[in-house]
C-alpha cells in the first residue's frame, strides 16, 4: 500500500513538474510584449500590437503551438524606459509570461532586461536596430533586426560606387542612435577609400533644419546620409527642396515608414532608405503580400505597415521554434531548437536568418527602397 502511494505521489510530482514553466501550462502558452501605445511612438507601437494580434490569432486557429493556445499580454511604455521597466516586473511577476515578443525601442529594451533575465525570461525579436539587442551574447536575447552601423556600412558605399559620387555628407541627431548610423557610414566610406566631406548634428526634438542644409549646401554635397527617423527626415528633406539643394539622400530602417511620404508629400520622392522586411501597401503587386495586406485591413479597419509585419513576424518565428521545442516546453528546450534554427525569406522578403549558441542575430545585411512616385519601391537586393 505504501509503495502504490509512492508512485502515486511520484507520479503526480512528475506530472505538476511537467508544467511547471513559468507561462507555460496543459492548454496555453502565455506571452508578453511591451509597446508604445500612448506616447511619440505610439502610430508604431499600435502597429506591432496588430501584428502581434493577427499572428496570434492565426496560430491559435490552426490549433495553437503543439495543442498550446497563444494568450498575449501587452503592456503600454509611453517609450518611457522607467514605465517600461513597470510593465516588465507585471508581465514577468504577475501574468507569469515564458517570453518577451518584439518589444519595441532601445532604452526600453534595455531597462526591461534585468527583470526578465531574472526569471529566465527570453527576449525575442525586439523592435529596434541596436547592436545591444544581442550583444553582448546572453542565452536569452535572440534579435532579427540589422544594426543601424550595418545597415549604412554596406549601403553607403554601395550608392557612392553607383553613382560615381565624390562628396559625401552627414546630419544625424546628437545621440546613440546618430551616431551608430554616423559610424556605420564612416567605417563604409573608409573601406572605399573616401571619408565625410561635412558633417553636422541635430539635438532630439529639434523641427528646424535650415542652417544644417545650408551647410551641407555650401559644402557641395552629393550625398547626405541621414540619421534621422520621421520628422528630421521629412524637415530635412523639405527644407533643402525649397532651396534647390536636391543631392542624394540615404537614411536607415528608422526612415522606412510611409510616414515619411504622407507627411512630406511629393517633395520625398528619392529618398533611400534601408531596409529588410517590405511595407505592404494593400494593391501590392505580390498576391501573397497583398492578400496578407487586405487580410490585416479587414481584422483592424486600419492599412497594415512594416511595423505590422515585425510584429507579426515576431510572433510567427517565435512559435514556429516552440513548436519545434516539442511537447515539453522549456526555456532550455526552447533555446536548444532556436540555436539550430534557420528561417527562410518571407513573403515580405525579409533576409534568410540563421541561430546559434555563439550568434543571435539572424542576419546583419539589408537592402534599398526608395520613394518613387509616392510610395516605397524596392530598389537593390541585400547588401553583402
């Protein structure tokens, strides 16, 4: 009799140990994600959140990941790093979460860390271009998003070569952010023997430009790379329309939004920008993208954007490697099939990426698009 109450209690101590992961139960697989939803960001936030949501659905109709449902609790930052460390201690503390999913913005991502990293909790495909994102190497930072150093060391001196161009220019906002596109771009002008003709900065916040294009105007400048994100970008641009200084202009993924052309207008024709994933405009040539595109409309009542598409890629990644985890998922089983995982190009024509246990960026090259007649065109293959 007591040997049959031993391996009772054995057996219904294996049976609780089975599910006893944090976020992880019989029927459901709980995440979170942290967004902007009320503060400057928060036309971007709102957008992952979507694909987040759409993502989500998709999977639970198909029948969850391994028998799991998806639940997804989204917290608001305001992209305030102190609120977004709150929202990190409830969804780690309280909601119980296995994972982070496509938090967005740095020093968001940066504050949140400790408390996730405290439970074990991953951070999976966070939504900004910081080299911090997976370096240096931890276990439970997995990123997908080429670094803004990357992104304009490749690209700048791809354009220079194209167009035979010979005095290269700079304004970026004085902060991390400019400065990693400033120093990418650098390091790519130095690997063609060639280096700023003029350089100038912007403080956060700044809405006037004209003695910065000015000098770029009196210096000749053939190019001008940009490290700006919405309303530098189209101030910028803008301002030197208006004084006929039209050079080439080259900004990072942060200026890939359709934001740039429905706030500057015609006058944003030309821009480049990098990028990997493609914004899906809902008469989009590609049926796969458009059907995706229109699908998304009618679930929201609102057009999808690139932010839509990390978000939903995000999440997509995320439960393709849980599903091959297995039944028995684990941050440890989790990561074992994430470190051999490799994910194909997408419908939006996102790079090939590959993980390991020594690398957890799944790739750092991008490719151009450029505003034509209004809308982005994708211009160049990726970059190597």
């Amino acid at each position: 009799m007591k040997r049959n109450l031993s391996i009772l209690a054995l057996a219904l101590a294996l049976g609780s140990a089975a599910f006893a992961q944090q976020g992880v139960s019989k029927d459901t697989l709980t995440l979170g994600s942290i967004q902007d939803l009320s503060g400057p960001l928060a036309g971007f936030g709102k957008q992952v959140r979507m694909g987040l949501l759409l993502a989500a659905d998709e999977i639970n109709e198909q029948g969850g990941v391994n028998g799991r449902k998806i639940v997804i609790k989204i917290e608001d930052s305001g992209y305030d790093p102190k609120k977004a460390v709150l929202a990190a201690q409830k969804l780690v503390n309280q909601d119980k979460i296995f994972a982070m999913i496509g938090h967005i913005g740095t020093a968001q991502n940066l504050a949140a860390m400790p408390v996730q990293f405290s439970k074990n909790v991953i951070n999976f495909f966070p939504v900004t271009a910081a080299r911090e994102m997976f370096e240096p190497l931890h276990p439970l930072k997995y990123a997908f998003a080429a670094t803004y150093y990357d992104q304009m060391r490749l690209a700048a001196p791809k354009l220079v070569k194209e167009k035979n161009l010979q005095k290269i220019c700079t304004i970026y906002q004085d902060d991390e952010f400019g400065l990693e596109v400033f120093r990418g771009a650098e390091a790519g002008l130095k690997s063609i023997g060639m280096d700023f003709t003029e350089k100038t900065t912007y403080k956060r916040g700044a809405t006037e430009f004209s003695s910065q294009v000015a000098r770029m105007k009196s210096a000749g400048c053939e190019m001008v790379v940009l490290g700006t994100i919405i309303r530098e970008t189209v101030g910028t641009i803008g301002e030197s329309r208006k004084t006929g200084f039209n050079p080439v202009f080259l900004g990072s993924s942060a200026s890939y939004t359709d934001l740039i052309h429905k706030l500057g207008g015609r006058a944003m024709d030309g821009l480049y920008a990098t990028m990997t994933s493609q914004h899906p405009y809902l008469d989009e040539a590609s049926q796969p993208i458009n059907f995706w595109a229109n699908k998304y409309k009618t679930k929201f009542n609102e057009d999808p954007t690139v932010f839509s598409v990390y978000g939903y890629q995000a999440l997509s990644h995320f439960a393709n490697a849980a599903s091959k985890a297995g039944k028995n998922l684990t941050h440890e089983t989790f990561i074992k099939a994430m470190d051999s995982t490799t994910i194909q190009p997408d419908i939006f024509g996102s790079p090939a990426m590959t993980f390991s246990a020594t690398k957890r960026l799944g790739s750092n090259t991008s490719r151009l698009s450029q505003i034509q007649e209004g809308r982005w065109k994708v211009v160049s293959g990726y970059v190597q």
